[in-house]
C-alpha cells in the first residue's frame, strides 16, 4: 500500500509556555522550539506499521519553509521511505483550503492509495484532511483510530465518537483518513536515527513544480486569515477562597453542603 | 615402597589389568571436558570487545580479595562461611586430586614437593580439608532442603526450581571426599593388620573414622574397597570436571578470570562499543545490545560465572518492589541462552533470536535504576548496569522507548532538561524576591568568573520544590565564605540518566554543551548538590575541573572552621541518612555527610537495616521519575517504612531526586506528620550561625 | 448582511441534540434578524419529531427523509447539502465528531470557506465576517477574517453559545427529500462499537469527583476515592487519566467521554480543556482545586481554591469525615 502522511512542523506545547508577545497581538516567537504535530507523528507510526505489515511504502510531505524538512527528516528517520517538502513563497500565508490545494497537487503527482493527515493541529482547526479528501474525491474519515488493513480494495476504520464509542466503516480506497491519537504508540526517533537519513535528499517542489496557480494558494488565494492573537479580559470566574487551608476547607464544606455534595 | 593392598597401578580385574581404566578414565574425561569447554568459548569468540587487560596489579588485588579470600562472601553470614569452607577445601584437595589420578598408573607417583615431611604435613591438612568440606555440604544441602532460603526460590516465570541441581553436585562432592578418605583409611588398616608401618590417621577425620570402622574388616574386603574406592573417586573426579560447565557450577572454573576481569572503576557506563570512538559511532551499523553475541565476551563470561546465589535480586530494590526485574535471571536467562544456542549435542551453532521478546521483556529492561546494589553484592564481580545499558541502547535504536520517556527525552533534545521548560528561565531559582534579599547567586560568562561553579542540574533548576534546595546549597557556600557562580541559561541536564537509558547520542550532545560551557567559566572546582550530576561529571565528562558534592564542601568546611552550625533546633527528632545511590555506591562518598549531621549538636542519629553500600534505592532518578514501572508497591514507600523501623522521624537524604521520591513515599505510605525528609543542605542552611 | 443562514441539525431518537439550540443562537449573533432554516435529515418517523420541536422554536426547517440516512454518514450528508443549499450560503455546523468529519469537505464542495472550532463571533467588516477562535489547545485567542462573499460552512464549537431558552415561533417544515439524489459513499457505515461499560455510571451520578493530570502518579489516585466515599459521590476524570489507564474510559467526562449531569462537580487538578467541559451539561455547583491559579478551570467553576490536590484533598477528606 502507497501511503502518503502530511505533516507540519509546530511548536509543541509540551516544550513551549505560549504567551503574548509585549504588543499584544502575536504570540512571543523567541525561544519557541519546534517539532512535528503530535497527530501527525501517530499517522506516521500507523502509516509505517501498516507497510511493515502488507508491503507498500510511506512517504511524508510538509508544506512550508525550509524549517519544515526537519520534521520531514525526523519522519524518515522514523521510518518513512520518502520525503517531500512543498515549499514555495507563494505558499506562505495560505488557509486551510491553500493547504489543501497544495497537498492535492502532490498526491497527483504520486500514487498513492491511502493519505494520512492527523486529525488536528496547532490551530485545531482539524479541516486538511476532510477539504484535501473532497478535492480529490476520495471518500474521507476523520478522527480515525484504529484501521484494519490487508490487500482488498477496502479498508476498515474505526472513528472516534462522542461517549468513547467507535463508529466502524468500511472505505473504498483510494481514500483519505486523519488519524487520532491514541491509535498505536509511536517509536521513538533519536538524534542518531536522525543523522542516519541526514544526508538523504528530500525533493522539494514550489508552485510551477505541482502546477499550482500561485494566486489559488497564499495569502491571496485565503478566504480565511487570522488577524492577530490575543488574550481576553477574563470573566468574573471561580470565587477563589482565601485563607489559611483550615479556613478554606470550613468554607468549602459550608458551601457543598448547601449544594448537597455532601451526604 | 612395598603396601599391603595391591595399588589401582597394579591390579587386575576379570585378566584385565586396572591401570587401563586409570588411563582411559582420565582420557575420556578431558576429551569431553575439552569438546565442552571449546564450544563454551565459542560465543566468547563470537562476542563483542571488551577492554579488561589494564593495572594487571590491581587486577590480581581483586583475584586475591574477591576470589581467593572471599572478601563478599560473609556479607550473607551462613552461606558466605559454608562457601569459604568448600572453596578453601577445594583449594587444599586439588593437589591431593591430581595425585589421585596419576597413581591409578603409577603407584608411586608423588606431585613435586609433596614428598618427605611437608607431604606428611599436607596428608593430614588435607585429610582436615576433607571432613570439612563434607560437613559443609551436608550443612548446606540441609540448608537448601529444608530450610530453604527465600532467595533461592525461582518464580513460576523463570522456570523450575534449582535445588536438584544444587543439591546433586553436593552428593557429588561428598562422594569425592569420602572415596578418597576411604581409599586412604583401607590402605592404612591393610598395612596394620599386615603388620607393615601404617601412616597416621589424624583424628576425627574421615579417614580416622574410616579406619576405626575397618579395623577387622578382611584384606580381601578392603582390598576390593581399596579399589572401588579409587575408580568411584576417579570416575565422579571427572564426571564432575565434566559436569561443571553445564549449570552454574561453571563458576568453579570461570570465577577466578571473572573476577581477573571484573570493572575496575565506579560510576562509568561502558562505550557503545569498545575501541570505537565518539568520533566514529555513526558508522556503526547498529548500537548496543538486540542479540547475544552482541554482548561483549566479559558479559556472557559473567553468564557462565552466575552462582545463581540470589544476592543480586535479594539486594535489588526494583526486584524488592515488585517490579518484573530480577538481576539473578538476567544472568540465568543469558547462559540457558548460551547453552541453547551453543548446544554440546550437535555442536552446531544456531542462529540468535533478538534478546527482547525472547529471553527479556522491555519492562524488564527499564525497570532498573542503575542503582548498583547488584553489583555492589556479586561475591564474583557480575556486572549488570553495563548490560541492562546496552540492551537499552539497542531499544532506543529501533525506538522501542515508553512513551512515558518520549516527551522528556524530546524535550531534552530540544530545551536541554527533560520537563520542557524554557532555557533562560533555568536561573528564575536564583531571582527569587526573598532569596535574592540574603544572596546574590552569580551567573558566569566570559566578564563574570568565580572560583568555583555550582553545577545546579535540571530538577534543581526547574521544580519547584528542589528550587529550595539550590537556594540552600547557594546560602550554604555564601555562608562558607566560598566565592561561586553558576552557569544559568549556558547550563544543560548533566545527561547522567540519559546516557544510563541508553540515548547515548543525546548524551554526548549535553555533554559537549556543557563541557564548553563549563569550560568557558574558567573556575577552579566544580561543585554540585546533585548526585547524579556529579556522577556524569566526574566520571562521565573529561577534562573539566575536580567536581565535589557539596557534603563534601560543608565537612570541610566545619572541619576548617569556615562554616559554623547552631546546636540541632529540635532536639526530639531521631534523624537518619539515607544514602543516595550515586553518592554512596557509585562514588563512594558514605562518610562526609554523616559527619555534617553529627556536627549539629545534640543531634540523635540512627541506621537503617540497610544503609552505607547496602543503601535502598528510592525508586530513581533523572528520567526515571518519568518511567510508569509496573510494581506491587514503591520503593520509596519500603524505604520510609525502613526508617520507621529505625526509629526515625527525620530523613536526611543528599539528592533531589531521593527527596522527591522519599517526600511523595511518605504521602503514599500514610506517613505525613510524623515522618519527614529533608536535604542535607538545607537541614545545614536552617542551622547556619 | 443578506445572507441566509442554516444550521444542521443531529439528533438522536427523536430529539435534536442540544447543540441546535446553541447553533441558533450562533446565528443570531451573525445576524439577528437573519431568518435560519435548520436542516435535519434522516430516515423514519422519528425525523417528523425532530423537525416540530425545532419548528417551536421559530425556524423553518428544511427535511430530507431518506432510508440511506438512517445512520448520519457525513459522505452521503454532504452530498444531500450540496444539493439542497443554494450558492453563497452560510451553515452552522456543531463541530462535534460528526461535525470534524463534515465541514471541511462540504466547504470544498460549496466552494465556500471554512472556519472551524468557532467561539465568538464580533460582527463583519465588508464581506469580512470577523471570528473568535482559539489555538494552542486554548492558549491564545486569535481573531479571524472570513470571506463570506461565496458562502461560508462555520463549525461552533459545542457550549460556546447560550442557546435562547424562550424561543418560540411557528417555522414552517419544507419538505425537501426529492432534492436528495446519489445517497451513495465510498465510506460505509457498519456499525458504533459502544465504549466497554464499567463498573459505574458516572451520568446518573449526583455528585462527582473529578480527578484530572494534577494527581501525578497512579498511586496517589487512592485519595480521590477516600473523598468520593466521604462525600457519598463518585469519581470521574478527565483524558489524562485515562489515557494513562489508571481509570476506565466509563468513568472519563468531556466531548471523547461521557456528558454528565450532575448537581455537585468536583474539579481536581483538572486544566479545564473545553473537550472535558463540553461533557459537562445542567449548570452544576462547579468546585476547581488547582495549583495553577491559572487554569481556566477557574473560569468555569463556581468556586476555586488554588492548592497542590495532593495536599489539599486528603485534608478535606478529613474534614468531612469528622462531620460524618
């Protein structure tokens, strides 16, 4: 199976405190560090688990600057077979839909029976992969955690719902599918594991490359653009209760047995 | 010399004359003996390198020590003498042995220097030997059947138990001794009832008792027991010699080169393979351990030389716990793999399977702390860090890590500590409002320099409640007159538990970082609260300054009359140390912080049971507090039930990461308000005068 | 403003999720004098009965009754909406699980745009409808420009707007099932796998006691339970707990767990993430305990008390117990 995972380089929450720089309208970009989307990597994981299993390879594409080979190469180094990094300026700036128009434009390129996104990202937008899906006319799944494989025409997915239930479908391939977490336990990629594939050599292709009309992608082909970034004034919130613990425990007992939380 | 029987040389049986089974016993014997010990070697061969021919001289020290004196062996009191009783024995009776045989050809064969009075002397000594070492075997095969020691049990997931084993090769050298006792004690009557001069039989040996039980048995009778006596002596001398190499009696003949070949220096890990620079470890083509010859040959040496005695695993504070480690069964599991890859069958090599998933499992694997109570106890010098390392590093290459561990060995990578905070926020403990009043903590560069560096490492640095120790160990040094400054931002994790979980490339990188850094700061004397730092310094970085822990800067300090300490504010409460593993075993550092707590005055200190190199691991530091390990209960949690037991109320650690396992133990255990735990530099900062 | 609004309706044996009220409120904060037609597909009786009790709130309602949407398959949905809504409109989505696996897709189609995850809107600059939405898991607050020039698919975030209680009105049902043509997908549903049951039913529950990543390690879990027994309640989670398998998934609250109604809710060491608030429903009496005075916890809790849970909890255990 030909799989194609698409991934973003994102600052990681677990190593970043995301704060407000002092204007107040973007977040502070100093010190920022970043690596691949948490979901992204579980899509890699599956990707290459399932070609482990029935044959095939993966291959990873990112679209951004030159900063997003290394999380390109962190995926090769995990396991993936290819590389491609899409990458152009009139890419920057481009929503969800230019994202999507990019990635389309790839996937004609390759052959592929099966493209993973992860379910979100950064921005929660969780849109990539269900837009990327109805520009291809592959049927699409989201939320995806678990996925039965084998040589067939279909697949067999299991899609997170409300209530941790599992919705199960059948799906004709080629299809489209973004992963949740959660749906295997990714291996880990150690700084040698990158050196090893440091040297390989990840195609990167730009506009004219993928056929892409540069004004359908990019801040001019946007019809969504974020603004700014900000904090809001917050509500009124929780009457925190003050005091030493012994007062605040007789305040608090006082207040839950009013409400009945105590019987 | 004429005798009364007629000698195994000279005999004959059914017209066949004796001598050719003296001579075809022998033969046999160390044909087999020699197939067996080859196809051992052969994996020895197939290893990975190993370095162990350096200090020759201190090499021979450990050989003197650990194998001939039995120096570890009466840590377990009872067993340790029985085993010193049979060795030594064994010793005594090899000559007498090598005797044995060569007279079945030669009746008058006398080993060089065993004749005239010192072989009379020797008769009788070994004659000693002998009864000893059969009262020693009966001792401890009651011991083993009877009573049966808790750490000999083999759980039902290791296999069957090994008390036959044990108990056989008991039978087998209390057939030796008697047969040879008897092979003497009939010689001896025959020469008296012929009237002949008899030897002397020294009394209440075997043989004395022997010869009382024989005096009027008939020449015929002792004559057939003469001979009976000699072939069954010579037959089970080389069944046995046979037998050795295929269990752990193997270590009768591998412990004296395993102990020649033991580690010789603390606190280090092993390279990731030996004669392969730093330099050169991309071009490996793989790391660490995945199968078995990827060991190195002192490893699997180590395998063959398992006593199987259970001390390890009675030490091991993850086996104790509950956890799905047991050191004893690493080594057990190693050689039953050898044998059957190695099988003395066919003598046909297999194929070896990788380790994880056949012999060992990855929980296994990371259950380990690194603590060294193992090692510390081997009475043969068993090395376990260095293996459960490799097996790791080998986990890590094909990212085989928890997932538990990612996000900090992720964030290691990218912020240089393991909880993902922001490198120039790692001085934020120093710029404490309320600190910074009493104490101005210097960050050095290339315009400030100080004397010394405080090495501050990530815990300290980062949480919240190890911050406090950092604002003590800073006090401390102010109050000690000693001119100090750390690294602040330019400061990475020391990379101790990094390098020990087996992410050695990671390793490297914090420890280049920090050497510059290091470096660049120009200081004499590095200094360190914590263990674990000081451990990566010392003995993993090179070329940095003397690195000390701050225990040993407070004694010194005391000593000299720099610091000053008020009597013990609360003189009701019974302290006690707990030993921190990196302080105490791998650098053993036991007495400088004990002198620190005895130098409050009035202070009442006590012992726990386990205490100074027999110390309890609190559960681990670095990334293992990241680690989720199955386990019954915690080993934090058992050790503050050990002060308990003490009488303590009060423990003094040395280390942030005992404190946070030994602080979170005491809520686990019910145990808050009337047990607590403090750092020793904090408990010296709250009596500074 | 002159465009027309229409939120999708989902619903369940007969009854519009409560997300319908708050989609409709969304839509009044777009425009509020906009008319919305809600749609609500499906298959049998149970249709009619969504479509009168929406009907009483005002909207018209658009149906589409087919036994090919007997289970909402977003493939086949997004087919029937392509179908039926006319250019440049604007849907409200609920972005729920099917809402995730619907909007993107169907913004594509209608070749609209698409905003996704959205908690305020703050009126339109031109063409420009001007969003509130949030990253970084909740972190920061962006605004957002959205070109509704074309249509626009909006998904709102579930319990982000207060659904108007006193709406009432009599819409008008259009029956619109002819226009759905093709209800064929390459993506078949077989079946929902229910989440293995516990011990417990936590949404029956009165009181709950919530424990969330601030416990730290399983063991310290034991504390929570001593409380839960004191107070005569039960104890629920939040994903972290679960995730780390130190509690069963029955027993976890929020949009991936179960919706609870409790009267008295518990918060312990739990952040707060809109996913596990959105699993809590019926304006409980909200108690957070957090030492992170910042959690957003405290926005949404009645009363609040920054302390360590591991310090805290077992002395209110005692308190109480000495009251018992």
């Amino acid at each position: 199976m030909e799989i194609l995972v698409c991934v973003k380089r994102v600052p990681d929450p677990a190593e970043n405190e995301i704060e407000l720089n002092s204007a107040g309208n973007d977040i502070e970009q100093d010190d920022l560090v970043y690596s691949v989307n948490e979901w992204d990597n579980y899509a890699v994981e599956e990707a290459i688990q399932i070609v482990d299993k029935i044959g095939g390879s993966v291959t990873v594409a990112s679209v951004g600057d030159e900063d997003a080979e290394e999380v390109v190469r962190r995926e090769m180094a995990m396991g993936a077979d290819k590389g491609l990094l899409l990458s152009d300026d009139a890419f920057e700036n481009s929503d969800g839909k230019g994202i999507a128009t990019i990635l389309k434009a790839a996937v004609e390129k390759g052959n592929y029976d099966v493209i993973f996104t992860g379910a979100l990202a950064d921005d929660g937008a969780a849109q990539i992969g269900g837009m990327l899906a109805a520009m291809l006319d592959w049927p699409y799944a989201s939320l995806v955690n678990v996925i039965e494989a084998d040589d067939s025409k279909t697949i067999k997915v299991g899609r997170e719902i409300e209530g941790g239930n599992q919705e199960m479908n059948d799906i004709d391939l080629p299809c489209v599918l973004s992963i949740q977490t959660g749906i295997n336990e990714p291996r880990y990629v150690g700084i040698r594991g990158i050196r090893k594939v440091a040297s390989v050599e990840i195609p990167q292709l730009g506009a004219s490359d993928l056929g892409i009309d540069p004004d359908t992608v990019g801040a001019k082909g946007a019809k969504v653009k974020r603004v700014d970034y900000f904090m809001p004034e917050l509500g009124e919130g929780a009457e925190i209760l003050e005091g030493s613990t012994d007062e605040i425990i007789a305040e608090l007992v006082e207040r839950l047995k009013a409400k009945g939380g105590i019987k | 010399m004429t005798t009364a029987l007629i000698s195994p040389a000279q005999a004959w049986v059914f017209f066949i004359p004796t001598w050719i089974f003296s001579l075809l016993i022998p033969v046999i014997g160390m044909a087999v003996f020699t197939y067996i010990i080859v196809l051992r070697l052969a994996p020895l061969f197939r290893a990975a390198p190993d370095q162990r021919t350096d200090q020759p001289l201190k090499r021979i020290g450990n050989v003197l020590k650990l194998w001939l004196v039995q120096y570890r062996q009466p840590r377990y009191m009872l067993a340790g003498v029985l085993h010193i009783m049979i060795f030594a024995g064994f010793l005594i009776l090899a000559m007498r042995s090598m005797s044995m045989v060569l007279i079945g050809l030669s009746e008058d064969f006398v080993l060089p220097g065993l004749g005239g009075e010192f072989g009379h002397f020797y008769t009788i000594f070994k004659d000693y030997a002998a009864t000893m070492v059969l009262a020693a075997c009966i001792i401890a095969a009651i011991r083993r059947v009877f009573i049966k020691p808790a750490r000999y049990a083999v759980p039902a997931k290791y296999g069957h138990d090994h008390t036959a084993e044990a108990v056989f090769v008991l039978g087998l050298i209390s057939i030796l001794m008697l047969s040879e006792s008897l092979f003497e004690a009939t010689a001896m009557v025959a020469e008296t009832q012929t009237g002949s001069q008899a030897a002397f039989a020294a009394p209440l040996t075997l043989v004395w008792f022997f010869k009382l039980m024989l005096l009027n048995a008939s020449i015929s009778a002792l004559q057939s027991m003469h001979l009976i006596a000699y072939y069954v002596h010579d037959l089970t001398f080389f069944f046995f010699l046979c037998f050795l190499p295929l269990g752990k009696h193997f270590h009768v003949i591998t412990s004296v080169l395993n102990v020649y070949f033991m580690r010789m220096q603390k606190g280090t890990i092993k390279p990731v393979r030996w004669g392969v620079s730093d330099e050169q470890l991309d071009d490996l083509e793989s790391f660490g351990v995945k199968k078995l010859e990827d060991f190195t040959w002192k490893h699997l040496l180590d395998f063959y030389s398992c006593a199987d005695c259970g001390r390890c695993s009675d030490q091991c504070p993850a086996n104790a716990a509950g956890r799905p480690l047991s050191p004893r069964f690493i080594s057990i599991k190693g050689r039953d793999l050898i044998f059957k890859t190695y099988p003395l069958k066919t003598g046909k090599i297999h194929n070896s399977e990788p380790l994880i998933g056949s012999i060992y499992e990855e929980d296994e694997i990371w259950s380990c702390t690194t603590c060294g109570a193992c090692e510390q106890e081997c009475p043969l010098g068993i090395e376990y860090i260095d293996k459960i390392v490799d097996l790791r590093r080998g986990l890590v290459e094909d990212g085989d890590v928890p997932q538990s561990l990612q996000k900090p060995l992720r964030a290691l990578e990218k912020r240089g500590n393991p909880y993902g905070k922001m490198e120039r926020k790692r001085a934020d403990w120093s710029k404490a409002k309320e600190f910074k009043k009493d104490c101005q903590v210097k960050v050095l560069d290339k315009k400030t320099s100080a004397d010394t560096l405080y090495f501050v490492d990530s815990i300290t640095s980062y949480d919240d409640r190890m911050q406090q120790i950092g604002q003590a160990t800073a006090r401390v040094l102010q109050a000690a007159g000693i001119d100090f400054g750390i690294l602040g931002k330019a400061e990475k994790d020391s990379g101790n538990e990094i390098r020990r979980f087996g992410e050695e490339m990671l390793f490297q990188e914090m420890r280049t970082q920090n050497t510059e850094a290091i470096l660049k700061a120009n200081a004499n004397l590095i200094i360190t609260a914590d263990p674990h730092a000081l451990n990566a310094l010392k003995n993993d970085y090179q070329g940095l300054p003397p690195v000390k822990h701050i225990s040993e800067i407070i004694a010194q300090s005391l000593a000299n009359g720099s610091l000053q300490l008020k009597p013990v504010e609360d003189t009701g409460k019974v302290y006690t140390y707990h030993d921190p593993c990196y302080l105490g075993r791998h650098n053993d550092l036991y007495d400088a912080p004990r002198m620190v707590i005895d130098a409050l005055e009035g202070v009442q200190r006590v012992e726990m049971a386990k205490f100074r190199d027999r110390s309890f691991c609190c559960g681990g530091g670095g990334l293992m507090l990241f680690y989720e390990p199955e386990e019954d209960e915690r080993m934090g949690v058992l050790r503050v039930r050990m002060a308990d037991d003490a009488g303590a109320d009060v423990i003094v650690t040395a280390c942030p990461f005992c404190l946070a396992n030994i602080e979170d133990a005491i809520k686990v255990a019910g145990m808050e308000g009337r047990m607590e735990v403090i750092d020793l530099a904090e408990l010296v900062d709250r009596h500074l005068v | 403003m002159s465009k027309e609004l229409y939120i999708y309706v989902t619903h369940k044996d007969g009854a519009p999720d409560d997300s319908a009220s708050e989609l409709i409120a969304a839509a009044g904060k777009i425009d509020p004098d906009a008319s919305v037609t809600a749609i609500v597909a499906g298959s049998g009786d149970n249709v009619d009965t969504v479509c009168q009790t929406i009907v009483a709130s005002g909207s018209t309602v658009f149906k589409i009754v087919n036994e090919a949407l007997a289970y909402p398959n977003a493939e086949i949905i997004r087919k029937v909406l392509v179908n039926i809504l006319p250019t440049d409109a604007i849907i409200l989505i609920s972005h729920d699980t099917f809402g995730m696996d619907l909007g993107p897709g169907l913004s594509i189609k209608l070749d609209a745009a698409f905003v996704s995850d959205v908690i305020d809107f703050e009126g339109a600059e031109g063409d420009n409808l001007k969003i509130i939405r949030q990253e970084f898991s909740g972190q920061v607050y962006t605004h957002v420009l959205c070109d509704i020039s074309a249509g626009a698919v909006i998904n709102i975030r579930p319990g982000a707007f207060k659904a108007d209680e006193n709406l009432t009105g009599k819409g008008k049902v259009i029956d619109k099932s002819g226009d759905a043509s093709d209800l064929t997908s390459g993506r078949r549903f077989l079946e929902v796998v229910e989440a293995e049951a516990g011990e417990v039913d936590i949404t029956a529950e009165d009181v709950l006691i919530s424990v969330g990543r601030g416990i730290e390690d399983e063991d310290n879990m034991e504390i929570i339970f001593d409380l839960a027994k004191v107070m005569g309640g039960e104890v629920s989670c939040s994903r972290p707990i679960v995730d780390a398998k130190w509690l069963e998934k029955s027993r976890q609250v929020g949009t991936s767990g179960q919706t609870v109604k409790p009267k008295v809710y518990l918060a312990l060491g739990i952040s707060g993430s809109f996913q596990h608030l959105g699993g809590l429903k019926g304006a409980p009496f909200v108690v957070a305990v957090n030492k992170n005075a910042n959690a957003p916890i405290f926005q949404a809790a009645d009363v609040g008390v920054v302390a360590d849970i591991l310090d805290f909890i077992p002395e209110l255990t005692e308190k109480i117990s000495e009251i018992n």
